[in-house]
C-alpha cells in the first residue's frame, strides 16, 4: 500500500512527473497531478516515432484556439480551446473537444465581439491548467494539426511551460503550409480563402471548435492532392514542406 502521508505522496509525485509537480503538491494536490499528467505526456511523446506511419491511417488531432490578442508573453491568454478527431481524411464528426478557459484577465472588447466569449462566460469557465489537461488528454499521442500553426503553437508552449515547465513535443503540421506547397501562385492562404477555394462550408468563424472542424475538412480536401505527388507517409509530408 503506498504511503500517501505528505513526505509519501511527494515522492510518488516526483516519480510521475518531477520536482516541479512534487512540490506544488504541497500546496494543491490536484494541481499537482494536472502538472503530473501534462509532463508524463510531454514525456511518453518524446519516444513516438511517427515517420513512417501512412498518411491514409494516421491519427490526427486538428485543433484551433481562441486568445485575448496576439503575445502569450506579453499578458495574452487561451480563452478557448477546440479540437477534432481525424483519421486520414476521415473526421470523426463525434470525436470532439471543447472548452472555454478562465484567462484571469478581462477580455478585450473586440475580441468578445469577434469570439462572442463575454467575461462573463470566461470567468465561470475552468483555469488554463485544467483546460490543458482536457486537451492533452484528448489529443493523447496525436499528431496536432492547424491552420496558421505559429500563433497557436506560441499560445500551447507558453501555456505548458508557465503551468509544467515543459515544451510541446507534438508532431505539428500546418494546413497553410501544405496550401503554400500545393498552390504556390495562390495571393492569399488563409482560412476564408481556402475553404472558398475547396468549397467548404463555413459555419462560424472564430469559435475554437468550428473553426477546428472546418481545418479538419481543408486537411481532408488536400490529402488527395498530397498523395498525387508521391508523399504516402508522415515523413514524406515532412521532407517536401521542409524545402518550402
């Protein structure tokens, strides 16, 4: 039987998930196992390689947050994560996450009109560590993929390392990146202007979870164009978008 006394439950946390966890559990146990979790993910994903799974089974997580502006570092916060599942080019419409996040900051006006989140709805929502944790939970092993993947990619790290002390280590593709490379005489890449070209329907913009899903349908609209050129595995994808 574990010894789940003080000096105990620190060591079995430090176990799981390192110093950092183990002693904030002095403080909040269950922010302790939240950081626990998050680093042992973190962990296992630095063993995965990825490279020569086929792009017609691979598991996807593609995924969208919304944030109060543009700098994690600079005082911005995740207001909203939303993610769906895909396999290949199948999105499993039922296989969803989604959640609005505490940014323990007021909301700037024009980024409620443009979300439709009001501090009011944010300020009864979970905390950045618990919404991480959902996430993270949800997204396993996967690999991450997004439209416009740097300001998201900010926000993710920024979020893990002031709440675990950790980096992403997610495999991470970007839909614009692929259009870039599949279209390069296009003027415009982004989200409007690629779903208009592949005829997608737009529900709602700016929401987590819908623009997650209509990324998730641009991503199955390119694999056929993907594949045309001879890319058939994660690292094939990876070794031609390296050179653009």
């Amino acid at each position: 039987m574990k010894d789940m006394r003080p000096a105990g439950r620190m060591w079995h946390l430090y176990k799981m998930g390192g110093l950092t966890p183990a002693i904030t559990s002095m403080f909040d146990a269950q922010s302790a196992q939240q950081m626990a979790f998050i680093r042992s993910i973190m962990k296992e994903q630095r063993k995965n390689s990825l490279y020569e799974i086929s792009l017609s089974t691979v598991e996807l997580v593609v995924f969208d947050l919304e944030t109060t502006g543009f700098s994690p570092y600079n005082g911005d916060e995740i207001i909203s994560f939303g993610a769906i599942s895909v396999t290949g080019t199948e999105v499993k419409e039922e296989s969803t996450y989604y959640t609005l996040v505490n940014p323990k900051r007021s909301i700037p006006g024009e980024i409620e009109k443009l979300t439709g989140i009001t501090n009011e709805q944010a300020a009864a929502a979970p905390d950045l560590l618990h919404a991480l944790r959902g996430f993270l939970e949800f997204v396993q092993q996967k690999v991450l993929v997004a439209h416009g993947s740097g300001h998201d990619k900010h926000f993710l790290n920024a979020a893990l390392w002031r709440t675990s002390k950790v980096n992403l280590n997610h495999r991470l593709l970007d839909t614009m990146m692929i259009a870039k490379w599949l279209h390069p005489k296009l003027k415009r890449y982004d989200l409007d202007t690629l779903l208009d070209l592949y005829g997608i329907e737009v529900t709602k913009r700016h929401h987590a979870l819908e623009d997650a899903r209509m990324t998730a349908h641009l991503w199955s609209r390119l694999m056929p164009e993907i594949t045309s050129k001879d890319v058939q595995t994660l690292g094939d994808l990876y070794a031609h978008l390296s050179h653009h």
